[in-house]
C-alpha cells in the first residue's frame, strides 16, 4: 500500500536559449518550473508557497561550475533551461553541496548554447548521467532512468517510511535510491506529517457530521497541502474509496493514524 513521489516533472520549455539565471528571464523559468511541481520543492515535496507567496531557489540540478580544478567557469550549465528544478532553500543549499562535482574537460562543453533548441543535447545528457551515478541522486526535474526504468520513490502507507519503488532482487537500484532518500533526510528531519494529519483531520470532520465521502475528499483536495506526499494521498483516497462506505476510509483513516504512533 503505497504513494509514489513524482519521478519526473511535465515541463513546457520555452525554445530559445537565453541567460536563465539572469533576473528578467529567470522569471520565465520560475513561472514553468512552479507550473509543473504546483509549487512543490522537487525534492523533499515541501511546499513552496507559504500565505500565498511563492519561496523557493532556482537551482542547478548539475552544479553549474564542476569541480575546483577547472581552468575556466563553464557557461554551459548556468544557463541552460533544462538544467533548472524548482527546489527549497535547505534542499539546494545544505543536501545538494556535500556531491561529487562533473569534471567539465571530460565532456566537450559549449561555451554558447544556440539560440533555439527543443531537445536535451547529448552533452548535456552525459554530464546529466555521469552527476547522477556518481552520487546516486534523482536528479530534477527529470529524475533518472536506467535500462528503461525510471526510478521511483515510495511512501509505505503502512510503515510510515520513504522507500525505493523497485523490486527486492534490483539491489543496485535499491541503494541508488536509498541513497537519495538518505540525502535529503526524507525519513528524518525533511520527513512530513501530512498524511498522519490529514487522517486526523477527516476522522474529527466526520465526527462532527461530515457523513459523505465526496464532501470530506473535496475538503481535502481543496486544501493546498503542506507536503505534496499530502496531495498525492488526498488522490489516493479518492481513488480507493470514491465509491465505498464511509466507514470504510474512517477506519482507514484511524488505522493510519495508529500506525503512525507505533512506527
């Protein structure tokens, strides 16, 4: 029983290349990176809008100027639009610095981009690949695929626990993901107690009258959620249960919650 965090994002580029981390035209990927995670960091899932306000970084997924060795900055991935995620202050700046940086001289880097492209170029894409192997990272907003897999991460509804989505006998991709999830202290202190209250929540609103399913999800799904791990259970349990007895997701529901205090 499980809800699996999004392990790639829908983004709508614009084609021209421009200077992206520049303040005029980082508003325009600001605006799409925002549109495609509705606001969530793209790595812990917190939200990014707080009273209404969006709060977040414009970070590089691979960092933008490689190792301490290289004999120049590479303008390359400063400004390419595909190598942006929308991300928390304490993802980009606290879990995202302890990597394993590209060495720019192994690839055969541009220094000028072209004026349009619709594509991720290969370069790019090999210094995409490399970043994330060497340091066992979903990185955003693509995440990452291998042999046709894309890799996943789960939430164990009933252990209450971030968890590789794979099969047991993939144990490569296993500690890959183990990997990340233990990065970004997702099961520590970047863990989030949305679901645990959005159980608490529906079982107080049915005891004070709220008798209809489709009342109680349409709360929720109207609630902008803390955590988008609370967004995607509030669609899980609308898939589960639409059509079922309201007792049935109460106990649902109060079973999570006891769970959650034994765990």
């Amino acid at each position: 029983m499980k809800v699996c965090l999004p392990e790639k994002f829908d983004i709508f580029y614009p084609k021209e290349n421009k200077a992206y981390y520049t303040n005029a035209n980082a508003k325009i990927l600001r605006k799409i990176l925002s549109l495609a995670s509705d606001s969530y960091c793209m790595y812990c899932g917190v939200s990014l809008r707080i009273d209404g306000k969006e709060n977040f970084h414009l970070e590089h997924s691979v960092d933008k100027e490689g190792n301490y060795n290289q004999p120049k900055k590479n303008t390359m991935l400063k400004n390419c639009k595909y190598n942006f995620a929308a991300a928390c202050v304490k993802c980009n700046l606290m879990y995202k610095k302890q990597i394993e940086k590209i060495d720019f001289s192994k690839y055969e880097c541009a220094d000028r981009c072209p004026k349009l492209c619709d594509e991720i170029c290969s370069t790019y894409q090999e210094m995409r690949e490399d970043y994330c192997k060497n340091n066992s990272i979903l990185l955003q907003p693509i995440g990452y695929k291998k042999e046709g897999t894309q890799y996943k991460i789960r939430y164990n509804l009933l252990r209450h626990i971030y968890e590789a989505d794979v099969e047991d006998q993939n144990l490569e991709a296993r500690f890959f993901i183990e990997h990340h999830i233990m990065r970004f202290h997702l099961n520590g202190e970047n863990f989030s107690n949305s679901i645990i209250n959005i159980c608490v929540e529906i079982n107080d609103l049915f005891e004070k009258g709220i008798a209809n399913i489709k009342d109680l999800l349409e709360y929720e799904e109207q609630k902008r959620q803390e955590n988008i791990i609370g967004k995607l259970f509030v669609q899980f349990l609308h898939e589960t249960f639409i059509e079922k007895e309201i007792g049935e997701l109460i106990e649902f529901c109060k079973l999570l919650v006891v769970l959650g205090a034994v765990v």
